[in-house]
C-alpha cells in the first residue's frame, strides 16, 4: 500500500508535491495542516485532500499519517522535523534542512535511534537527468574533471518576503544556492576541503547575492552564485580535461537535456522527462517500506550544512575557511 503523508503547511511548494503524489500509487497525501482551521481546510479544498487540522501537532497526532512533507520557513525546519520523529513519523524535510551542522545531527540522530526514515528534499537529485550525468561523468564523457560551475537566481519581487528575513534563516544561499552547492558537490563527488565566499548584503540583513570557491580532493575547483536580486538562471556546467557538460535546466528538470562538447564534435542527450516530486516520493517511500535506503540521508545532508555554513563563515571572516 501506499505511503499516507501529511503536509505540515500550506506553502506553495506543496501543491507541487501533491501533484507529484497524484502520480504514483506508492504516495497518498491524506491530510494537511496550518496554524489555522480555515487556512488548512481551504488548502485541503482546494487540492482534494480529506483531512485538514488547525494545527502542525493536530497532524503530527493524526495516526492516518505515517509520513510528514515539511516545507515551513527554514529556520523551522528541524524543530519541526524533530516534532515529527518524536511522534513516530517519517520525514522529508525540504530543503535545505538547517545550516547548522550539529542541527542536521540532531535530528538524523534521533531518526536512527527511533528507526524512522528522514530525507532532505532536493529533487532534482531524483531526475533521471541528474543519474544520466552521473553515468556521463563516470563513463569519462569528458575525462577527469577539473572545473564546476553552477548558478541559481531570480529577481525576488518586492521588499516582504520570508526569504528576506534574518530570522528565518532567509537569505539567497539558503534558498537556491543551496542547489548550486548540491550540484557541486554532486558532480565532484564528494565533499569540499575548503571554501572562500563573497557576500552582498541586503537591507533586511540576509544574503541577497552570494559566490563561493569550492575546493575538492584531486584538486577540483567548483564555482557556485545565487542571488534573490538577478535574472532568473540555473546552470551546471562541467569542465573535464577531454570537454565539458552543460545543463540548461539542471534544477527545475522541465526540459532535460545535456549537452556534451568534445571540441568540435557536440552531442545532445535528452534524458526522459519525469516529475522530480514524484520521484522524491517513491525514494521516500521505499524507504519507508524497507526496499531501500532514500537516495538522499544522512551523509548526503550533513555535507551540504557543512558547506554552507563554511560558505557562511568565509563571508564573514573574509577569505577561505575549512569545511568541517
């Protein structure tokens, strides 16, 4: 039988994962929740989902919900999460998880000691586009590599916005540079010896523009930029020493398509389409049922707290800083 799964919000990015669900028959979205009764029975209206609780710990109590999709502000995410272990449910926890490293530990800790399955939500990861690159680079489409470059932007609309709020863990690394970092270190495969950051600083005090220098074993340069304040972007390249791979749409997956170039011979590969929620949710859920370990855990999430908090410290401090 399906998964029953519980979302812990009425964010926009659920409607996404509902219809992802919809898809499947591994995943069942059978309640959602909000701080309020009629904001959650209103949500619940609107995509078709039978039970709507006026509270995060009225979901949480539900016993129809074996698993909880958190898509909360960030800074929320791992006391959220740690609720949620504690009353014996699964967790995917959208990312990023928190970037606070010892956070991240404290809540796969707690997931071990209670045999529950926790998950950060980068779905991309999950698009066969993402597996088709790995299979690329480690067939050697375009031999060692040497350099990464990924970028992730857009031109946040007006001055009130959760992800402007210090608060809330706002800021442009948290909310899509985090996708740069995971490409990165994705591709290197593995995780940064060092890094060196810039920041541009916005009113509210959160990061508005952000590049980072990542450095690798084998001597692997990855080049990483987010911003809430420029044209809407998203690219992974990746140079090796026999070409490079260019991904047009590496996070999003809504045109799949890879590019190689081998000097002057250039070959496209156009992995098939498929929805990256759809396919979070049956990683998850396997999981859940003991098929397999979820694509992405503990190790996975830890490295990418690790990196951003040292993309964090480098910006503060001024030069490169360790990871770890």
């Amino acid at each position: 039988m399906g998964v029953a799964w519980g979302i812990l919000s009425t964010a926009r990015i659920g409607a996404r994962v509902i219809g992802g669900a919809r898809e499947t028959d591994a995943a069942e979205v059978v309640a959602v929740a909000s701080r309020t009764e009629a904001s959650a029975q209103a949500f619940a209206d609107a995509h078709d989902i039978p039970r709507a609780h006026g509270s995060y710990e009225a979901l949480l109590a539900d016993p129809a919900v074996e698993a909880v999709y958190i898509p909360l502000p960030n800074s929320m995410h791992v006391d959220w999460t740690m609720r949620a272990l504690e009353a014996g449910k699964h967790v995917l926890c959208e990312k990023p998880m928190d970037r606070r490293p010892q956070q991240v530990a404290r809540a796969f800790d707690l997931a071990q000691r209670s045999g529950l399955v926790l998950s950060e939500a980068f779905m991309w990861r999950h698009n066969p586009q993402a597996a088709r690159l790995r299979e690329l680079l480690d067939e050697g489409a375009i031999g060692a590599v040497r350099l990464v470059r990924a970028c992730f932007s857009f031109m946040l609309a007006g001055d009130v916005d959760v992800r402007l709020d210090p608060a809330l863990d706002g800021g442009a690394l948290m909310d899509v540079g985090c996708y740069a970092v995971s490409g990165a270190r994705f591709v290197a495969g593995g995780e940064p010896l060092s890094v060196a950051a810039e920041v541009v600083t916005g009113p509210t005090g959160v990061d508005t523009r952000l590049t980072g220098l990542l450095r690798f074993d084998d001597d692997v340069l990855a080049i990483v930029d987010c911003g809430l304040d420029l044209p809407s972007r998203g690219e992974l390249e990746v140079c090796g020493t026999e070409g490079r791979i260019v991904l047009a749409d590496p996070w999003h997956c809504i045109e799949p398509r890879i590019v190689i170039e081998r000097g002057f011979a250039r070959e496209v590969v156009e992995p098939e389409p498929a929805d990256s929620y759809r396919l979070e949710l049956e990683d998850c859920s396997a999981a859940i049922r003991g098929e397999r370990e979820p694509l992405l855990g503990r190790a996975d999430a830890l490295g990418q707290a690790l990196t951003i908090d040292a993309l964090y410290r480098s910006a503060a401090e001024g030069g490169t800083v360790p990871v770890g």
